[in-house]
C-alpha cells in the first residue's frame, strides 16, 4: 500500500533564507507526486507535480521539487522564501488509481 | 483561472440530521472527488466519480454517504445521519485527465453539534 511521510511537521525560517521540506513515499509501483500549499482558510492548490521525464520539477511561486526514485524522495525547495510562503504544505503520492494519498504536511512559518 | 464552487463554505447541523455539500467542479472535467480534512489531521480521500458512477471510494465512506451529480454541473456529497466525527472540512476536487493533478475547492467546514 501506498504511504506518504513528511518527516517535519513544522518549519521555521526567517525570510529569504533557503527551505527545504522533505517527503518520502512508498509505493511498489511507479508513482505519481504532487506538493500542495493550503494558506489560512482556503482550499489546496497544486504548487508542483512529478508525472514523468526530467526528475527536477519547476512550480509556482519559485518552487521546486526532485524526484529521487532511489530514495524514494520528492523534496521541495526554495531558494529565497517569504512570508508569504507562510502556509500548510502537503505532499500527495497517486499510484495506478487517481486518488490521491497525502502526507500529514509540514508548517512553514516564515519569520522577518 | 477556472475555479472548483463549494457551497456553503460552513454549515453547523445536529447530530442525526441530513447534510448536503454541495460543489461545481470545472465545466469540461470528468473527474469528480470528495476528501475531507478532519482539524489537525491529514487530507483523506472519500470517493472519485466518473461517467455517472462511484470509481473508488474508501472505507469512510460508508452507507452514510452517497455521491449525485443531479444535473450535469452539481456534485454533491449527502452523509444520511450525521455523527459527531463527521465534522470535518470537505474538499471537493474536479481533474480533466484524472491522476494526473486536480483543481480542489476552497472547502466547506461542517461541524457537527
């Protein structure tokens, strides 16, 4: 069966400092893989997803992710962060079905 | 940007008593899905829907709960007797293509009381 782990379940990072949010999944087939952000009181919204080809993803707001089969890994990435990346991350495996298994997600809080 | 509509975005209802969610997905999708988030936990899949009937659903969703698309542009979610457990925020999601990245709604909290 599939599983999602998202090691932190909180960041904290002052801003324009790099972050990193780390996942890992298992799965014994090949995979689908997605980070979500949920900012306070709204719905998900797709930041990245992993289908095929290039394993280095390339998202919204500078976001990027890399897909490390070997590892079992689709770590997410930024470089320079704001506040306003301040928000509820998860992150979303799908095997051969189209349902999606989240992690639990990890908190970035961003600080001045 | 084409949007994915939950209506309400809360609804308060006593325990025992019939609750409809209702969600436009994106008018060219096929994909149809409900998750629901209970406070502090993780997001977990209810059921997908496609061509007019349930494609996989999980063992929440249970006999309480029945999926319609009414009309062609409405999906909804209909728990029978609600349960204090039930209160959760619901997601409704819509995809073009399936497995391949869906367009979620910005939720309904339901609390039961």
């Amino acid at each position: 069966a599939q599983s999602v782990t998202q090691l932190d379940s909180q960041v904290p990072v002052f801003e324009e400092a790099p972050v990193e949010l780390r996942c890992n999944y298992s799965s014994s087939v090949s995979v689908y893989l997605f980070w979500y952000v949920q900012y306070p009181n709204q719905g998900l919204q797709l930041l990245l997803k992993y289908l095929s080809g290039s394993t280095l993803v390339k998202g919204i707001n500078g976001f990027e992710a890399e897909f490390n089969k070997s590892q079992t890994s689709f770590h997410l990435r930024k470089p320079s962060v704001h506040i306003s990346d301040t928000a509820e991350y998860f992150c979303a495996v799908s095997d051969n079905t189209d349902k999606l298994i989240f992690g639990t997600g990890t908190r970035l809080q961003v600080f001045p | 940007e084409p949007e994915v509509t939950q209506t309400p975005s809360h609804q308060v209802t006593q325990m025992g008593q019939e609750v409809i969610l209702r969600c436009v997905p994106i008018s060219n999708h096929l994909y149809f899905y409900w998750y629901r988030q209970i406070l502090g936990q993780k997001v977990e899949f209810l059921v997908s829907f496609y061509n007019n009937e349930i494609s996989e659903k999980s063992e929440i969703f249970d006999d309480q709960f029945s999926v319609e698309r009414p009309d062609g542009s409405n999906f909804t979610l209909k728990i029978r007797s609600t349960k204090l457990e039930d209160s959760a925020m619901y997601f409704c999601a819509s995809s073009a293509q399936g497995r391949d990245g869906y367009t979620f709604g910005s939720g309904t909290r339901l609390t039961v009381v």
